[in-house]
C-alpha cells in the first residue's frame, strides 16, 4: 500500500508532467516555438517540482527512519537443550527472523516467528551441534537488526538401568535420540535379559523420563 508521502509524491510528479509539458504540446500543435520567456518559466517550473518532490522523498526517509527506530526484539532465555526452547519479546513488529549458528556456520534456519508485538517462543525441532551455539535474530521489515546470543551447552548422556544397574550409557546423545535409544533398549528383551518383575529406567541429562516394569 501507497503511504500519504508517497501518493504526493506521484501527484506531484503527475502534475509536473501535466504542467511542464503542456505548453511543449501546444506549441508542437501550433507549429510554433516557445519563446524565452516561456521556455524560462517551464525551466523554473522543473525546478520547483524537483525541489519539492525531493523534499516529500526526505520526509518519507524521515518517517521509516523514526518507525524503525520504536521497533524491538530481543532474546531472553534459551532452555538448556540439545534442541532448546527459546523465548524473547518484540515490540513494534509483527515477525522476526532466526538462525543459529555454530563457529559460523548455519545449523538452524533462518525461520520466520510470529511475536504479535509482546513475548514469543519458539521451539527448535532440530539438534543443534555441540559447543557454543550462537543464537541471532534479525528483526522483519526495514530495520535488519541483530542480536546475538553465544549459549555454551554439553548434549547430556543416556543412562539405561535394570533393576537399578547400569545396562547402558551413551554420552553426547540428543534428547531425542535418547528417548528412541530406550525405547529399543526396552524391547531388546534377549540383550538385556529383561524378564517379568524387571524396571527398566532411562534417564537423559540427569533427569528421569521413562520408568517401565515389565
């Protein structure tokens, strides 16, 4: 949509063209030359056209400038996951823009999140590398600020107990993967010796999520 400083603009740049040619059109259709004179006063006209219309076109900067600057966005906490939940707040915009990266290099996104101008979250669906992650958001529209957010994490280990020993360790793994390692650990019934009455625990980042007696 056209805003106000730019609709005077091509109504000026219409009226410019309507009134600097006019007399070009009549005297074509005359035969007839512009005299000095005229051809001053069309010259002059030009020149006003310009400065004015070059003066709305400032005007205009002016106005994105001053909308850009009352715009926000910012991150506020990250969950301490391998792939994490990451919350911020935003003010003056609709949408803003993610990407993580990890020594430079892209590992996730950029995608687009909606803020509805207040807080926002979003969950990353993809494991991220281990190390230090760098989590940077661009702002949407005009502005194309960032912020950068270095998070130091360590994917955490698995743990698998029966009966509460130990059948089964693996470090570095996601979350996700964790859950699918006890998940087979659990139905490898012949591997672990899993037999009626047994508990199978697994535990990821130090904290229980599944418990199953047999």
């Amino acid at each position: 949509m056209i805003n106000s400083g730019m609709r005077k603009i091509h109504l000026l740049i219409a009226l410019f063209i309507f009134l600097a040619f006019t007399p070009l059109a009549e005297a074509a259709s005359t035969g007839t030359t512009l005299d000095t004179v005229q051809r001053a006063e069309v010259l002059q006209l030009i020149d006003q056209l310009e400065a004015r219309i070059a003066e709305l076109q400032q005007a205009n900067i002016k106005a994105v400038v001053t909308f850009q600057s009352n715009s926000e966005a910012s991150i506020s906490s990250v969950s301490k996951s391998a792939t994490p939940r990451i919350y911020g707040r935003a003010k003056g915009v609709e949408e803003v823009t993610l990407a993580i990266f990890n020594q430079g290099k892209s590992v996730y996104g950029p995608i687009e999140i909606k803020t509805e101008d207040g807080p926002w979250s979003h969950q990353v669906t993809t494991a991220l590398p281990l190390g230090e992650n760098e989590f940077v958001l661009y702002l949407n529209g005009f502005l194309r600020q960032k912020f950068a957010l270095p998070f130091e994490f360590t994917v955490a280990e698995l743990k698998v107990d029966l009966n509460g020993k130990t059948v089964l360790s693996v470090a570095d793994i996601s979350e996700q993967e964790a859950r699918a390692k006890c998940v087979q650990a659990y139905g490898d019934t012949a591997q672990y010796g899993i037999k009626a009455g047994d508990t199978l625990e697994c535990q990821w980042n130090g904290v229980v999520f599944t418990t199953v007696e047999k």
